[in-house]
C-alpha cells in the first residue's frame, strides 16, 4: 500500500478522496483519519451532494456508503463510473449482503467493506485501490510476470477456503449467511471474495480450475441457496 503523507503533497498533490456517508460522526471520522494519511477529503452527505461536487471536481477515489437518505449509493456509483470510469470506489456499509457485493464487483468497485471496519482496514483498501492505476501503468516487462504470480496465490488462497469450508462448520455457515468478514484472514482480491461467497462457479472455473467433488461441495450449497 503507498501512504501519502502530507509533506509528500509539496512536491506532487496528493489524491483526492470523495467520502459519500450520510451519518455524519461516520463521514467526520473518516475525514480525519484520511487527512492524517495525506489524502485531499471532501464530504457529501447525500447522493445529490455527492454528485454535484463530484462534477464540480476532480476526484482520484470515492468512499461510497450503500445507504442514503435520498438515493440508493449503488445507482451512484453507476453514475460515477460511467462519468469517469478511471475513478476507483471503496464501498462502505452495514448492510452488507452477497447480493450487493455481487452487484458492485460488476459495477467495478476496488473494494467492499462491511461497517464496522477498523481504521487500518480502510486504510489498506483505499492504498490498494489507489495503487491499482499505477499497477497497471507498470512497463510490460514487469506485468507479464506479477499476474501469473498473482493468479497462482488467488488460486492457493480459493483453494485453502474451499477445503477449510468442509472441515470448519461455523466458518462454512458465516459464508453460506454471506458474511465476508470471515475471508479477511486470506490474502483474496475483491474478486475472489465476492466469487466465493456468491458461489460464482463461472469465475472460479475460470480462475482456479477444475474443481474436485469435495471442493465443490460449499459451492454447490451456496448455488442451491441462492436458487431458493
């Protein structure tokens, strides 16, 4: 993750981050411990606040919260996307459910954080998807070997949590419930999170590989859930 300090804004200005939270000491918190890495902050307390100064500005990075008291912070976020579509979004809510992490991985969200979340795992998700540009600005030299690295850790890690699912009850139950908290212990992209706990065999195929009966027996139980 980079850390931008706030001397480090003298000689390159430092991102500017959007924060879209209507509970106020939420958005305030967020505001400060922002500042203190560096970031440039604005709020917006609403969807319609949030897009007027959006337009009004140029912004690296949104923090969006899902719930609103005049607008549904998915559909925003759509907004934002389709306006500038080099804009990374962290997702912020308390209201986290598998159909909503499904919706803003497609949408193409850096990152989805169930409230509560500490202050260091916003931190990590905001450095993270402010370094994704940057990543893929690296020369092709170098990218044409951190993938395939990539790909084979999110292929252990998939794994790991498929066979952990088989042996481990409660964690198996908190993923089938759609609680994605129980994935931060792996070192997962946003991607595989949200293909494990939707059960999303087409990116898992794709990504990991035939699957075996045993490994398949979670993924199974989530599609049957999903189909009732």
């Amino acid at each position: 993750m980079t850390t931008y300090h706030a001397n480090h804004a003298t000689a390159h200005a430092p991102p500017h981050i959007l924060v879209m939270e209507d509970e106020e000491s939420v958005a305030r918190g967020l505001e400060m411990v922002l500042e203190e890495e560096g970031y440039d902050v604005d709020l917006a307390y609403t969807g319609a606040g949030a897009l007027e100064t959006f337009e009004k500005s140029s912004f690296d990075l949104v923090v969006a919260d899902l719930r609103l008291p005049d607008s549904d912070g998915l559909e925003i976020i759509k907004i934002v996307k389709e306006r500038k579509p080099e804009t990374e979004v962290v997702v912020i809510t308390g209201y986290s459910s598998v159909s909503s992490a499904v919706d803003a991985m497609k949408i193409g969200v850096a990152d989805y954080l169930p409230k509560p979340f500490t202050e260091s795992e916003i931190k990590v998700a905001i450095g993270n998807a402010l370094s994704r540009e940057k990543i893929a600005s690296q020369e092709k030299a170098e990218r044409s070997v951190e993938p395939a690295a990539e790909n084979l850790i999110q292929k252990q890690e998939v794994l790991r949590v498929l066979e952990r699912t088989n042996r481990d009850v409660e964690f198996a139950r908190n993923l089938l419930e759609g609680d994605s908290t129980a994935l931060r212990a792996y070192d997962l992209s946003w991607e595989a999170r949200a293909a494990i706990t939707s059960g999303d065999l087409n990116w898992l195929r794709k990504n990991v590989g035939r699957l075996t009966d045993e490994q398949m027996i979670f993924v199974n139980k989530r599609l049957q859930r999903e189909a009732w």
